[in-house]
C-alpha cells in the first residue's frame, strides 16, 4: 500500500461523500495502515495463513506481521471484511479453516468472512512473464470443505460469503 497516496486519496473521496474501502493482505508495517484509517469506511483484509512456516514457505513473509494488524484493528472504527482464499495444500483443511477462523471470531472485529475457493484464472499470466507457476494446478473442488467453511464460521457468529455471493 503506497500509504501517503492512499490516505490522501481516500480523505479526497471522504470530502465528496464517496464510500471508501481498501483491500489489503495486511503485510505492512502498522503505521501505513494507521496513515489511512481516518478516511476508511470499509476494510477488505486477506487472512492467507496462521502457521509461521507455511506462511514464509507460500509468500515469504511473516504471518506474526499480519495477526499483529488485525488484532490492531480490533480497536479501530472501521468496517472490517476477512477474506480467505482457500487454496488446497496451503490452507484448504478443516483444520487449519478452523484456526483462521477461531481468530476472526475471537481476536478481530470482523463479523463476516469471504471465503473464495482457489481457482487458475491468473495461471496464464505467468507464463507470459517468463516464471514457473508454483501454485496447484487444478482449482478448489472440495464442496464439503465450502459447507464446512460456511457452517464452522456461522458457529462462532460470523456470516460467512462464499464466491461473494451472501
């Protein structure tokens, strides 16, 4: 997120009355986040993965920065959406959908979650710029992972979206 920008622009939008919202994996240093959240209706924010390992492994990065944002939002007078990619091999299991979303419930102040099964639209791309893709090859068909996802999140009180459809 180019920060400075993004809170100039949105604090532009705000004083015309348009709505504003930012998607965001949430892997940046809190202050970039701080810098836009006066002039934030909506947050959409990725919850990729809790397990520090896998997290490095698949993006290279720090799931710790990530939980650390979320819980700093709890606090924040913004509208908050979880969105959780569900990708087989990385967090498409019962369990690990169960932890993520233990941590929405109880650690964040989201009320709804997006869950969008993993799909190979953008594999093409990668073959245009020249690099391996690394990620499966075949899209997410598992529907009772889908229905466990939508029943596990409406038990802890959450809504649960799947393919942005309520």
């Amino acid at each position: 997120m180019q920060h400075e920008f993004a809170s100039q622009l949105l604090a532009a939008a705000q004083a015309q009355g348009i709505h504003t919202a930012v998607e965001s994996c949430l892997h940046v240093p809190w202050s970039h986040i701080a810098a836009c959240l006066p002039h934030l209706d909506l947050l959409l924010a990725d919850l990729k993965q809790l397990d520090e390992t896998k997290f490095a492994q698949w993006t290279g990065g720090q799931a710790r920065r990530v939980r650390d944002n979320f819980r700093r939002l709890a606090d924040q007078p913004v509208s908050l959406i979880v969105r959780i990619a569900l990708i087989p091999g990385f967090n498409a299991s019962q369990g690990e959908l169960s932890a993520m979303l233990d941590f929405v419930a109880h650690e964040t102040s989201a009320r709804e979650v997006h869950f969008l099964p993993y799909h190979t639209l953008g594999r093409h791309k990668y073959h245009l710029l020249g690099r391996e893709y690394l990620a499966p090859q075949q899209p997410l068909a598992d529907e009772a992972l889908l229905e466990f996802a939508q029943e596990a999140a409406r038990e802890r009180g959450l809504t649960p979206v799947l393919r942005g459809q309520a």
